[in-house]
C-alpha cells in the first residue's frame, strides 16, 4: 500500500516522507501503516529496484498552530468557498534506508549505492518482501543493524527492538538466536540513555 512520498532528505541514508492527505488516494494510509519501525520501500526512479527503509519519526506539522488573528472564513466553510485552499497540516516521517533490493531480486544490505528522488512512492513492505530481504543466499542477515547502532541515537536500539520482534514471527526457526539479539538490544536500550 502506498503511503506517501519522499519530499526531502537529510542524508543518502535519512528521508523525510508525507503521509497521503485526504483527496489524493482513494484510499488512506491509517497510523498503524507507518507506525514506528514499519519497513517500507523507496521506489527508486531508474528502474533498478527500490530501497528498503525504517520509519523511525513522525513529524506533526501545522502552520495554523498560534495563528490566532481573524480568519475571514472558519475552517468547514473553506471546502465550500474556496475550494482551492491548500491544507497545509501535514504528518511526515522519518525513514532510514537500510538496503536496496535489486530489479533482479539481488539483496544489498547496508548503505544503499543509490539515493531516492524527489516524490518517489513509499510503500508498505510485504512480510513475504521483509522475509526475502533478511534472507540474502537462504540465510538470517542483519547486516545494517551495527550501522544504525553507531549512529548513537537513543532511540535507535528500540527501533532495532521492533525489527527483532519482526523478525522472530517471520523466521520461526531462527528464535533462539533472535533472543539472544533482543536481550543485547534490551541492555542497551536501558543503558545508553543512562550514559
């Protein structure tokens, strides 16, 4: 499911997405579709596969806010009397790009070689495409997770947390070894922001 697209980047690796508004699809993404941790894929413009990514933030904006002075019409009658009015509330998140999947099938994780491009979609990722991503060559890989870990943000062994959960319903067979990461990612979460 489609639930935005790309309107700016912070980095190769560090995206801004707007959430689709009332008006432009028929049908809109609910929260729990970019809820923190959802893997989602960047389509890439040349045709060369998509960017696999983490929503990792949600951005609430509202020019609105502490506007107080007059308004010539209230808010309902806009849709009537001016239907060109622009709703400029907007939900962005924050996504990471974590790999590229090629138009081949081939898995890349880590640093992606390509970047996304202005209104690229942003898409839902399947669990049959989470599965097929962590599983380069028939094996469990979590090749981008010691990259994340040393970006240093706090925030980031939680994110992590989330995808382990992820994973452990996706990859029965592989609990043990996904325990053993959740119990490290756990620590970590509980220390770091102790310093």
């Amino acid at each position: 499911m489609q639930i935005g697209k790309i309107v700016k980047s912070n980095s190769h690796v560090d995206y801004v997405c707007q959430i689709n508004n009332a008006g432009e699809f028929s049908t809109l993404p609910q929260p729990q579709d970019y809820g923190f941790g959802t893997f989602v894929r960047l389509e890439l413009s040349d045709e060369s596969g998509y960017l696999v990514g983490l929503i990792y933030s949600t951005i609430l904006m509202n020019p609105e806010f502490g506007n107080l002075g007059p308004r010539l019409s209230p808010p309902s009658d806009l849709e009537i009397f001016s239907p060109d009015y622009l709703r400029e509330q907007a939900t962005l998140v924050g996504i990471l790009a974590v790999g590229q999947v090629m138009r081949n099938g081939e898995v890349h994780q880590g640093v992606p070689l390509l970047a996304a491009t202005v209104n690229a979609a942003v898409e839902t990722m399947s669990p049959k495409e989470i599965r097929h991503f962590h599983a380069p060559g028939g094996q469990l890989s979590v090749a981008y997770m010691p990259r994340l870990l040393a970006e240093g943000d706090a925030i980031t062994p939680h994110l992590l947390l989330k995808v382990v959960e992820q994973l452990s319903m996706l990859f029965p067979d592989k609990k043990r070894q996904l325990a053993v990461l959740r119990g490290n990612l756990a620590w970590k979460a509980a220390v770091t922001p102790a310093g």
